[in-house]
C-alpha cells in the first residue's frame, strides 16, 4: 500500500492530509520505509490529482443528473 491510495472523497478540495505529510516529511519517520521528501511529494501530488478528479468526476455526475 502507497500513500497515494489514501484517497479522501469530497465535493471540495481536502486539506486533510496536509498536516500528515508536513508531519511526516519534517519527522523522517517514515524515512526508514523509503518514504524521503522526494517521494513523499511526489505522493502527495498523487492524493492531489486524484482528488481533482473525482472533483471533476462528482461535478460531471451532477450536470448529467441535472438534465436528466
């Protein structure tokens, strides 16, 4: 499992998870199981484009509601 499958739902942008990878990025404890600043934000990126579509996705089921 991989940080990036974390994924939080929502209809808007979550910031919930930004506490957690500062923590854990300024920590280093998870250093130990290969997570370095680096993959840390590139995992952080990850949650971030997931986020924006499923925002995209649930935005696309609404109108599709809509005018049906």
């Amino acid at each position: 499992m991989t940080l990036a499958s974390w994924s939080c739902t929502g209809h808007q942008a979550d910031t919930r998870n930004k506490p957690a990878f500062d923590n854990a990025a300024s920590s280093g404890l998870l250093a130990g199981f290969g997570y370095d600043a680096d993959k840390l934000a590139a995992e952080r990126a990850k949650i971030e484009a997931f986020d924006a579509a499923h925002q995209v996705q649930e935005a696309a089921k609404g109108a599709a509601q809509h005018y049906t």
